[in-house]
C-alpha cells in the first residue's frame, strides 16, 4: 500500500505542527538531517500503516521501527516513539472504519508518550530525550494495564488525557 499524496500531506503537516520535532530539531540541528528525519518517517510509516492494513502490524514491528531510528538519527527511544505513534494513531483514528478487524489493530498501537502523558502517569521531570526501549515498554503496559481494567486500549489513554486537554485548553471542548 503506497499512501496517496493527500495521506503523505497531512502526516507531514502533522509531524510539522506537533512538538514531535522540538526536542529532534534541537538534535538534528543540520537542515538536511531533519528533511531526511521527515521522509523516513513518512516511509517508515508507510509500511507499518500497510501492515495495519492487511490486519498483519505487530506491536513488535512498531519496536522495531522505532529502534530504526534510534540508530539511524542517534536519537532516544523516547524521541523516535513520538513521531512513530502519533502517525499511527491518527491514521488508525481516520481509517478506522474501513480497516478489517479494526479491534485488533487497536491493542497493537502504542500511546504516543509526552509530558503530559508522562506526568498523568506520574512520571515527573522525564525529558523524551532520558527514555530508554526498557523504561518505553514498561510505561506501555503501565498504561495497558490501566486502560484494560476501563475495557479500552493504550491509544484509548492518549485521547483522554491528551487530545481532550489539547482541546479543552483550546476552547473547543
């Protein structure tokens, strides 16, 4: 599946428009090296959506993508998870009626982490940049296990702290 030039437009626009590339930009000073960031994102989010697609996306394939550009761009794991997830998220949150099996997908993705996940989880004063693929999956099931006991899934707590707060903050809610 090769994302039209609509889909690649707004996953640039949102990469553009959150704070995925704050603390990146500061570590990718050199212009070319967040173009490059960018593309790759989008490319790698091409296959990990057409995996979600064909109902195949294991939660280990986003690790693994995301362990790709740790090593690639020098990043943390926590860095390199934001642009990852929040590209999965909302393509499964526009896509989601017409995936197949759409509830299992759900399970596999991961809640982007942010300060303000962080700090609902009571994670204080943890930059992105200190989270390591250890601390990553153990705040993962923390809020698996959080969300599970509600019947909901892991990008089920994303938008009740984030996107709600966001919006709410913003008037619109």
């Amino acid at each position: 599946m090769t994302l039209s030039i609509e889909q690649k437009s707004v996953y640039l626009t949102i990469i553009n428009s959150t704070m995925i590339l704050r603390s990146i930009g500061q570590r990718l000073r050199n212009h070319c090296r967040l173009r490059e960031f960018k593309i790759r994102v989008v490319k790698e989010s091409e296959i990990l959506i057409d995996k979600m697609e064909k109902c195949k996306l294991l939660e280990n394939d986003i690790i693994v993508s995301i362990d790709k550009f740790c090593d690639e761009f020098n990043i943390s794991f926590g860095q390199a998870q934001k642009a990852i997830n929040v590209l999965l998220k909302y393509h499964y949150y526009l896509y989601e009626k017409y995936l197949t099996n759409h509830s299992k997908i759900k399970s596999v993705l991961h809640c982007p982490l942010d300060s303000k996940i962080l700090e609902e989880l009571h994670i204080r004063n943890k930059p992105l940049t200190r989270i390591d693929k250890k601390e990553y999956i153990d705040i993962q099931n923390e809020i698996h296990d959080k969300m599970y006991s509600k019947g909901l899934h892991r990008i089920d707590f994303d938008r009740e702290v984030y996107d709600t707060g966001y919006l709410k903050d913003r008037g619109i809610l």
